[in-house]
C-alpha cells in the first residue's frame, strides 16, 4: 500500500477531488472492494501527470499494474520518468503475449496481446483492430461518457492551446472548422464562446448546428473555399486521414495567410499541405500543453474505462466488440453532475440532453 499512498499524496497535491468526483468514488469504493485483487493488468493510456489519478483505483482494487507506453501514442516523458519513483513498473512498446489478465488499451496498440480475460479499449480508431478478436472487448467510446472528453476536453484544449501558441483573441474572428463531429462541436462551441464568428463544414444531412454556426455543405466547393479564403483560422477535426487532401483546397491553404490547426491524431491536411503551414507541424494541437485535456473532462472516461475492466473481471464475457454497461455510464454521468466542475458547461454543449 505504500505506493498507493505515496501517489494519493502526489495527486492530492496537484488536483481537487472535484476535479476527479467519479475517480475519486472508484477510489474509496474498490479500497473496500478489491475487485481487481491479485490481477496483472496493463494501462496503455496516454500517460501524462493527470492519468496519474486513473491508476488509484486500479491500485485500490489490489491490481498488479503495469503502465505502458508506445512510440504510437502521444506521453509526457517527465511523467514517464517520475512513475519509478512512485513504484509504479513501466514498459515501453510492450509485446509479451499472454502475461496480463486484462489490457486498458488505447488505439488498439496492445490488441496483439492476449489478455487472459479481455481488453478494454479507450478510443473508436483503436476499435478496427479488434474486428477478429477472440477476447471480450468493452469500447469505452461506444457511448455518451466518452463525448464529454471528445467535446468539451478537445474543444477546451483548442482554446487553450492557441493562447499559449499567442492566438486566444478570436473576438470577431471567422474560424472555419471541417467536421462537426464530436470534437467539432466542442471546439466550435468554445470559440464561439471565446466571441468567434464559427462556420462549420460537414454534411448538411449528417448534422445539425445552432443558429448562430454557419454550416456549408463540404461538396459545395465554391462555398467551401470561400469561406477558407475569409477565415482566420482552420481547423480540421474530421478524424479521418487525408480528409481535406484536396488540391484545390491546399493551393487555397498555401496561398493563404489563415492560421491552420490540426486537433485529430491523423493527418487530415494530406501531403500537398507542408507540416511547416499548420500549428505544431499537423500533430494535434492540444498536444503542446502540459495537460492535453484537462482532468475535470477526462474524469468519467477513465472511471469507466477502469470500470470496464473489473466488468470483465467479475464473470467471463463472450468474445467481440460491445459497448460499456449502460448503468455505469449513468452512474458516472450523474456522480460528474453532482460533484464535478462541469455540469454547466454539459448544459451549455446541449450534453444533458443525451441522456433522455
């Protein structure tokens, strides 16, 4: 227990429970329980000073843990130094099949692994390699928890990153954003709140903005680089690689003066947009704070992805893809609503009502 205790004491002096209600429930309640006893689990998720606060419970539930991290997936290198002090084992680039009973992965970097009791994957881009599984896999992203980290923790960490990159006065300024996904929504609803003229290109039949976002319909060319050409900043959030690799659109970028940001893991501005045209050379501009998302956004979905895993530890499950149990994501959804930091901006992202 002493690590336990010594990373508790870490964490309470960078966090507010608040700023962790649904970890920090996981946390008391499995110090009593133990559901994860004796369990050698691997955690791939990106590891940076707030998932410090994901490994208490896990370490509560009496699991064996061992922290990964991977050339494929973005980490904190001082962090990463900091766990041996903890007591914390940690492996890079793991490949040892069949010596963890449960992996917490993170873009399916782990899935060749063969856990003995299943996986649990964090994001929808890791969820195509586990298509032939024949373990249990629980796909945290497979429901609305995860839309609280997607929408309100990116589109946060867009404003935040573009005042440390010396770009946070968008009052009256046109930010033109391809994708209206998830992510989308989040950062056109922080700009916007940041007092940005928000127009948002997508498919008119696949979304639905509020009045005061202009949307385009992405096969109106005309419209779409018109509203390039006006813009101040661009941002593509389309999760999809290559998505806007379109020689009359580059030609349109490259000539332009507009500032161009990236906020997906892939690079959606293709090969005829130099890296040396976009914010942090086309690598997800959230990614140069210190803290990506911040800890209050990214709360629920850790709790969940832990609680996936002692799901799968409590009774076997068939092998295959399936969504989180719907009674945690209500669980933690309101633990959030009641203790959090959050519950108004939820209300103000029109999140409350995804759970009607």
């Amino acid at each position: 227990m002493e690590l336990l205790t010594k990373l508790r004491t870490y964490v309470a002096g960078c966090y507010r429970p608040e700023e962790y209600p649904a970890l920090s429930e996981q946390l008391e309640t499995w110090g009593r329980t133990r559901p994860l006893a004796g369990l050698p689990v691997l955690d791939g998720t990106p590891v940076f000073r707030n998932t410090l606060t994901k490994y208490l419970p896990l370490l509560a539930a009496g699991a064996e843990l061992t922290v990964a991290t991977s050339d494929r997936i973005p980490f904190d290198p001082a962090v990463v130094e900091q766990l041996a002090a903890f007591g914390l084992k940690h492996v890079h680039n793991c490949r040892s099949r069949g010596e963890f009973a449960l992996i917490l992965d993170c873009g399916g970097v782990y899935a060749e692994l063969e856990p003995r009791l299943g996986f649990v994957e964090l994001t929808r881009s890791g969820a195509y390699r586990f298509e032939h599984c024949d373990r249990p896999v629980i796909l945290v992203d497979d429901s609305r928890i995860k839309t609280i980290e997607t929408c309100l923790g990116t589109g946060d960490g867009f404003l935040r990153a573009m005042a440390q990159l010396g770009y946070g006065r968008m009052s009256g300024r046109r930010v033109v954003i391809f994708g209206y996904g998830k992510v989308g929504r989040g950062v056109a609803y922080y700009a916007q709140r940041a007092g940005a003229l928000v127009t948002a290109v997508d498919d008119p039949e696949r979304v639905q903005t509020p009045p005061a976002i202009q949307l385009i319909d992405r096969r109106d060319t005309a419209a779409v680089l018109s509203a390039v050409r006006d813009a101040w900043c661009v941002v593509s959030v389309t999760g999809i690689a290559g998505a806007l690799a379109d020689p009359e659109l580059a030609a349109t970028l490259n000539a332009g003066t507009q500032l161009i940001a990236n906020m997906g893991v892939e690079d959606e501005f293709g090969p005829l947009v130099p890296a040396s045209r976009v914010l942090c050379a086309k690598r997800p501009l959230n990614f140069v704070l210190a803290e990506p998302t911040q800890l209050r956004y990214l709360d629920p979905t850790m709790a969940l992805h832990n609680a996936a895993a002692a799901v799968l530890a409590e009774s076997p499950q068939p092998p295959g893809l399936r969504p989180p149990d719907e009674a945690l994501v209500c669980h933690y959804w309101a633990v959030v609503e009641r203790d959090g930091l959050i519950a108004g901006e939820l209300a103000g992202a029109g999140l409350q009502e995804a759970r009607s």
